[in-house]
C-alpha cells in the first residue's frame, strides 16, 4: 500500500517586533528556503509550505529553560498555557515536544525535563 509520508520541521529564532515590521529577516529566510528546497530534493523529499507563528514571549510567559535552553512555558505563570486553540496544538506537549511545560524551581525556570519530579510540572527527572 502506498503512502504520502508527511514531515514537519521546527525551528526557531528570536525576534522583536521591530525586526518583524522592518521585515529584516525576510531575505535571509528566502534564501534558507532556496537551499531547504534543494537540500530536501537530494534526499528525495519535496519541499511542500512552511508558516512562521510569533509568541509573545513576556505575555506568554515564554522563555528558553535556565538549564537547558529547550523552549518553554512557566505553566507556574501562565497555567493555561495557549487555551488549546487549534493555532498552536502542534507545539503543545500532548500533542508534540515543540515548546515544553516548566515553572519556577529554586530561582530558577527549568523545563519539564529539568525540573525535579516531584515539582507540579516536572516530567522526566
Ligand atoms: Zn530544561
């Protein structure tokens, strides 16, 4: 039986609002995708969309985790996390490993990985 094998890719970069309005990333990301589409095409894969969503980090209560630098949420300060509207459901931790729970721990803010078990949002450790 045939099948269309459909992969996504993540990847990120930090930005201001500023930067978007000024559109300073624009040429740097075309070119990325001119040799995306060449690259997928040697391994024989076919280059179909990409989008790009902006999180507010402060609103979010988004960040990089203190220890490991995998990107979070303190569900400690923003306990809803998106709302489970359907825009972000791909990053989120049920659904994919994108953009990891955490929360405050010792004065710091570590991710699911990096936080203690016993911590509410703690995951692996
Ligand atoms: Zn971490």
């Amino acid at each position: 039986m045939k099948k269309f094998a459909i992969r996504r890719m993540y990847s990120y970069f930090e930005t201001t609002t500023q930067e978007v309005e000024d559109c300073t990333f624009d040429k740097k990301l075309e070119l990325l995708d001119e040799e995306l589409k060449i690259l997928l095409a040697k391994y024989g894969l076919k280059f179909i969309s990409h989008d790009i969503r902006f999180i507010a980090l402060e609103k979010m209560s988004a960040k990089k985790c203190d220890n490991c630098d995998n990107l979070m949420i303190n569900r400690d300060k923003n306990p809803t996390r998106f709302n489970k509207d359907n825009f972000w459901i791909d990053l989120d931790t049920d659904y994919n490993f994108v953009i990891f729970d955490g929360g405050n721990y010792e004065d710091k803010e570590l991710c699911m990985e990096c936080l203690p078990i016993e911590h509410r949002w703690g995951y692996f450790s």
